[in-house]
C-alpha cells in the first residue's frame, strides 16, 4: 500500500477516534429541537434560507390559476423576483436564468403541464446555465388538485416557518410490503436500519406490513413523524399491495416532509408506462383524485421528494442523509440527487429521449434505468425550507489536502461508517460482491485553490484499510463552477462484500487522490 495511504491514517487517528461529550451533543440538539416543557414532544424548527437569490416562476396557465398561491408565496420570499414562462418553449427561458443564476427557483405550474418529459428537459436546461454538466439550480415546483389546494400548501410551508405548525422530530421509515412476511402481517420497530444516524437528532421508527394492504392500525402509525419515507415498488395511485392514494387522505399525518422512493409516486397527471408487452411505450393518466402526490400535497405536507417515472428506491435515503449531514435546504438536497446522477453517469448529465405513446421502448441498459429515473425525482414545495441543523455527529469522511507546486494529494478517510446510504453507489454493479448489487463507493467535493479551477487529470493512489488494500476504480470527476468557486467532484468505487458491507466501511479506511494541473 502507498505510504501515502498510510500516512494519512496515521495523522487522522486523533479525528477518527474523537467523540462528542454527552453535554455537547445535548446542547447541539436543544439548539436544533426543542420542547416546550418535561414530558412534551420535541420538535424540528422549519426556517428559511434567505440569504441566496430567489426566483418565483409560474406558466401562463398558473399564474392565473394559482394567483392566491403566488400571493402567498412572494409573501415568503419579498425581494424575489418573478416570471412567467411557455413551459413547452423553455429555450425562451434558458438565456433570463442565464442572465438572473439564481440559487433558489420555485415553479408554479399545474399537474396537466408536469411530466417526466417536462422534469427531464427542466433538468437539462438548468445544467446548462455555464459550462459544467452539474444542475445550476435548486428547484422546488408547487402544484395542487385544484388553485385552492396549492395556495394551501403554500400556506401550510409558511406557518411551519412561522411556528405555528409544530413538526414532530420523529423519522418513521415505512418499508412497505414485506414479500416474506404473512399476508395481513404488521411490524413496528424502534430504529432504521438505512439511515441509523439520524437517530443521534429525533426519534426512529419503522414499519412493515405483509402483502394485504394497509391496516388502520398501519396508518395511525405514521402519525407524529416530521420526516416520513415511503418504500416499496409503486404506481401513481398506490405504493403497489400496500398505501393508496384514497388511504393517504384518511391518513391524519402531522406537519411533515416526506420521501418516497416507490416508483411514479410523484405522478400528478400523464405518465409513461416504458415496457409495454408489445414492445412500446404507453401514454397514461392518473386523475386528480387518484394521484398519491396530489392528495399527499393536500394532507398536512410541507415538502415532498418522489419521482415522475420508475425510480431507485436507494437514493430516497441518500438524500436523507445528505439533508442531516449538511443541514441542508430541500433545494440543495435534490441538487445533491442530480448531481449524483452526473457523477454515476461518468460525468455527465444523462441524454434524455422525449418519451410519446406508441414510441418503441427503449433499448437501455439497468444502469441507464436506474440513472434517468433518479434523474426524474422532483421536489414539491419551497426549495428553501430547511428543517435540521448538521447532526451533531461525526461527519462520515475526513478530506484532508496538501497542495504542492503541480499537484494536489487529497485524503478521504472513512470517519463515520454510522452513515450507510451515502457510501452506496445504487447504479453500478463492478465490483459488488454479486452481479445486481451494488458497490460502496466515496463520493465528495473539494473547493480548489487558485491555479487548480482546470485540472488536466485525476487518479487514485491507492485505498486500503489499515493493511489491507481494497480493489477501487476511479469511477468519475468533474469540475463545477458554483457562486464564483470551483468544487471538484470525485466519486470512486469499491468493491463490497455484502449489502452496504465492505472493508471500506471501518473507521481509518482511507482513498487517496492526486490532481494535477
């Protein structure tokens, strides 16, 4: 192994091996929840990043339609600036983002004039606002069954930021129909095993049902949860054998932000069906009233993140991780999504075909599926809104740089194998321990120093737990131009030895970087 390698290990021990006091994490935690006396439920404060610059944007047909939400919502956002766009010409559009970069974007737009097709192109424009394959803003859309549901939803985000809504701090992971279990089976359990971190800032549950659907007894469980997952294999009406849309209004959530990683589960109205038995592409709609987003959206929501196209159910909890770790805005969590799309994609945003009825399937490879729809996850609500501080925990890597004359050595060391998701690259399969599965992987963003902004080329040095080597490909790079820095982005496969196992997973497992100029 490199003495590179070794040497970073050795100078971070004193890192990896530190701990928080139990008064430091208490004070942190009071700092981010909070109760209102003994024996009360502690909740999550919702706020606003105000800081960056604001754009509201309404199609034509919105802007009438949803006069009352956009009222509602310049009254969150006074100094942004607003407006309206032909969403089936954004080529008009693409030169005024251009001109006004901004950090936060909200779309109000109506479930006829959002697809797949629209996601995938929106995407598409707004990674091309500079020269860099990554997305250029953070974008939250706000739709409804009907005008008076969407300036509801708006409303709703603007008393959680006021306090008037009070957020349980409470992350119940819904898993879904469990194939193994009996039929009407239902099981409760008191922690996650994807995302156990986050166990250091709220309570943790999850639930699993069998294959009969859900119960009264499952749906008054997901009460008092301000972040709530959905899993499990979906359509536009229903995560499939278990929630439906009908149950979802019955459902008596509490003010919360949810995910779901069940497939179509973002739909609010045309969706594609890609692998017809005829070997085409078929064109279908879910009604207003049939949609899981749209009565999601009306039933106590403050922030849903779901896709419009079948999706990867291991990125939902990626994201969760992602928004606990930095304390991150839903905006900046769905860019933290598509930017993993870009470096899975070797480093660039993936094409994206116009998908129409009758249209021949298309020929893509699991990996492509798995990528473009990732690609087609949105966020519904204000791109803003944030609900947690940093955990108080230790951070999952360690960067360390050392900057020479010509090159740059970079040092990921494994910190905190506590977070699971983020070290799991969910589209390749390389160097996984079965075919289909999935490799560990490191993924981060240094800000490069002057002279550094165009570097001629990247490689690994080595990656090793203590003396132990791990097998690794320098899977992609890239550079981003963002708020005038340059962030290099690096993601680097290993290969693992069971589901989110591998040595890579231990604290003091170390990757090494060199970058040239």
């Amino acid at each position: 192994m490199t003495k590179i390698i070794h040497a970073y290990i050795h100078a971070n021990k004193q890192i990896l091996t530190k701990t928080f006091t139990a008064l430091g994490i208490f004070f942190f935690i009071i700092s981010m929840t909070g109760c209102d006396g003994e024996g009360k439920e502690k909740v999550l404060y919702a706020e606003l990043d105000s800081s960056p610059s604001f754009l509201i944007l309404s199609t034509e047909k919105a802007s009438v339609e949803y006069e009352e939400a956009l009222r509602e919502s310049r009254k969150l956002h006074p100094e942004a600036r607003s407006e309206i766009f032909n969403p089936y010409e954004l080529s008009s559009l693409e030169s005024a983002l251009k001109e006004i970069t901004p950090y936060y974007v909200q779309v109000f737009i109506l479930p006829q004039e959002l697809d797949v097709n629209f996601g995938w192109k929106w995407l598409t424009m707004c990674s091309r606002l500079d020269e860099d394959p990554f997305m250029d803003t953070r974008t939250g859309f706000i739709t409804g069954a009907s005008p008076k549901a969407a300036a509801d939803f708006v409303k709703r985000i603007s008393k959680a930021v006021s306090g008037e809504l009070r957020i349980p701090a409470k992350m119940i992971d819904n898993l879904g129909p469990n194939m193994q279990a009996g039929e009407n089976s239902f099981h409760k359990f008191s922690h996650s095993n994807f995302v156990p971190v986050l166990g250091k800032a709220m309570e943790l549950e999850t639930l699993s049902h069998g294959t009969g659907g859900i119960s009264q007894k499952h749906l008054d469980s997901m009460s008092r949860a301000g972040i709530l997952h959905f899993g499990g294999h979906g359509h536009p009406g229903q995560i499939d054998n278990g929630m439906t849309a009908e149950q979802i209004l019955e459902t008596d959530f509490s003010p919360c932000v949810c995910f779901s990683g069940a497939c179509y589960t973002g739909v609010v109205g045309k969706y594609f069906e890609m692998f017809g038995p005829d070997g085409i592409i078929t064109e279908k709609k879910v009604e207003k009233d049939g949609s899981f987003c749209l009565n999601l959206l009306q039933n106590n929501v403050i922030g849903y993140l779901a896709s419009l196209h079948p999706d990867h159910g291991m990125p939902v909890y990626q994201e969760m991780e992602h928004m606990s770790l930095k304390g991150a805005s839903l905006g900046e969590v769905i860019k933290y999504t598509y930017d993993g799309v870009v470096l899975g994609n070797e480093g660039r945003l993936p094409d994206f075909e116009n998908l129409s009825n009758g249209k021949a399937s298309p020929q893509w490879t699991p990996t492509e599926i798995m990528l473009k729809g990732t690609a087609s996850r949105v966020l519904f609500g204000d791109p803003s809104l944030r609900l947690l501080k940093p955990l108080p925990v230790e951070k999952p890597l360690e960067i360390t740089v050392d900057l020479e004359p010509e090159k740059l050595i970079i040092g990921a060391i494994m910190n905190n194998p506590e977070y699971k998701a983020i070290f799991t690259d969910t589209y390749h399969d390389y160097l996984a321990f079965r075919k289909n599965m999935f490799n560990d992987r490191v993924l981060f963003s240094v800000n490069l120093p002057s002279g550094f902004e165009n570097p001629s080329s990247v490689r690994v040095l080595g990656a090793a737990n203590g003396p132990n080597r791990i097998k690794h490909r320098l899977h992609a790079w890239s550079v981003e131009k963002d708020g005038g820095k340059h962030f290099l982005h690096v993601q680097v496969d290993l290969a693992s030895q069971g589901f989110m196992k591998s040595e890579w997973r231990n604290a003091g497992a170390a990757v090494g970087i060199e970058v040239t100029k």
